[in-house]
C-alpha cells in the first residue's frame, strides 16, 4: 500500500514528468542535431559540369560546397582534349555538400594500335581486321593484277604504312585490292639493287606487284633480310628483253646481301646483249 501511495504521489509525479520531459528534450535535441549534421533539406542539384576543363570546374564545385575526382578518360573524336565527358551523380540529381562528383575526360592523346598486316588478305578479313584493332577502311582503290580481290597494299594518308606502325585508334587505311590483269601493258622496271619496300613502291606505281621473292643463304635472320637488296629479277629489264607487261603482272625477285652477285648478275646481261647483238649482225 505504501508503494502505490508513492506512485501517485506528487513528489513521484513530478519527478515523472521532469524525467520524460528530459527524454523528450533529448531526442528533439538529437534529431535537430542529425538534421543539422547531415545538412536535412540542404540538398542541391549537381551543376552540369560537360564539357569544362579541370581549370575551369574548380570554382563551380567550390561554390557549390563539393568535391571532384577525375577517375577515368577516354578519346573520343570531334570532342577537345581535357573535356569532362560524363560525371557520377548526372547533371540534375540531389545532393548534399561535400559530396564527391566523379568525373570522366576526354583524353588529351587517342588511345594508340599497332598497324596489322593485311597484304594477301581478302577484302572481308582486312575488314574484320582492322575493326578489331580499332581502325577503319578508308578508299578502297582497284588496281590490275593477277591476285584479283587481294589485298595488294595498306596506306595511310597517301603512303604506304608497315605491320606493327602505332595509330591513332579510328585512322582510316586505304586499301590497294587487285581486280585482276588489264590489257594494258606498261614496261618492265629496274629493280637490281634496291630494298623490298623501295621495289614493292616503284612497282605499284607502276600498276605491278612483287611476286615470289627468294633469298639466298647470306639471309639467316630479321636483321639480315631489312638489309637484303635484289640482285635478280623475272621478268628482267634490260635490252634483250626489250618488252611491255600486263597492267597487274608480278615481278619474281632474288634478295641477298652478297654485293658480288649484283655485279656478276650485270655481266652475264652484258654478255648475253653482246651475243645477241653479233647474231643480229650475222
């Protein structure tokens, strides 16, 4: 009886009351403070920042009380270098101060691929090829030749370009693709003496194409075949075979890097003229 006596009791019931109101103090007290913590009711719209330079988003993302992180760049083209392409929150969604945006730039330097080889191929492959690199076709240009829908060349603004060259990612390679022989004719050119690369140019220049190409046992390596050079060629230039080809014919070579062969080559031409010229006089 004493106890219920002194629950209700006045003493008891005001320090109840002077209890809850203490709790009750509390947690408005809290929930203000959380509210003032976490900024409640603060949250703005994420500034567009596309197509801005890191110099230039630093006083918008200052002014908005925020943070920046470049966490990625790619290339893409038609776009200036440095130039925020996507951010993390979109342009427009709510946030609170001090929140992080994440961006992505345009690179200021495309993304670089070794050019692959594509001579022999057909015109699908080099195709398939090139887009798994990253390139794309650019002319195609035909030309006579007896390999007909092969591709005979790979050029790159105009000139020939090696396997293994580094490009831009999206360069255009035109492509030189037989279309088989022409009844035109056009003479036999001198190719004793000089490098594959420098007689595969002057023979497309001329509507031809390199053949077989033979080297002998002074190549054993890389190295060696970069330096080799032609010392024998079919069909040859010189006097005896004083003839016209077929727009798109190919011209069998012989590499080596033995200089004497050049030279013993040009005496057995000019031996066999001479002989040639007696039997004509007689």
């Amino acid at each position: 009886m004493a106890f219920l006596k002194f629950l209700i009791s006045k003493r008891f019931l005001l320090h109840a009351a002077a209890a809850i109101g203490l709790i009750v103090l509390l947690l408005i007290s809290t929930f203000i403070g959380l509210s003032i913590y976490t900024h409640h009711r603060e949250s703005k719209a994420t500034p567009d920042f596309t197509g801005l330079k890191e110099n230039q988003l630093i006083d918008l993302v200052q002014s908005n009380n925020l943070r920046y992180k470049i966490i990625d760049s790619v290339h893409i083209n038609g776009k200036t270098p440095g130039v925020v392409v996507d951010q993390t929150p979109n342009a427009g969604a709510l946030v609170k101060e001090d929140r992080t945006i994440f961006f992505t730039i345009n690179a200021y330097s495309s993304e670089q691929v070794p050019m692959p080889r594509l001579i022999d191929a057909s015109l699908r492959n080099a195709e398939a090829t090139l887009e798994s690199y990253g390139l794309k076709i650019g002319e195609l240009i035909y030309i006579p030749s007896e390999y007909s829908q092969l591709i005979l060349g790979q050029h790159y603004k105009g000139k020939p370009i090696e396997p293994g060259t580094l490009l831009s990612k999206d360069s255009e390679i035109d492509l030189l693709i037989g279309k088989g022989l022409s009844n035109k004719k056009t003479n036999i050119p001198e190719l004793i003496g000089l490098g594959f690369e420098e007689a595969n140019s002057i023979c497309q220049s001329n509507m031809l194409s390199i053949g077989a190409s033979v080297y002998d046992k002074s190549i054993e390596t890389e190295e060696d075949s970069l330096s080799a050079f032609i010392w024998k060629q079919s069909p040859q230039n010189n006097e005896l075979s004083n003839r016209k080809v077929r727009l798109g014919s190919s011209i069998n070579i012989w590499l080596t890097n033995d200089s004497t062969k050049v030279e013993a080559f040009r005496i057995e031409l000019e031996e066999a003229i001479e002989e040639a010229e007696q039997d004509q006089q007689q």
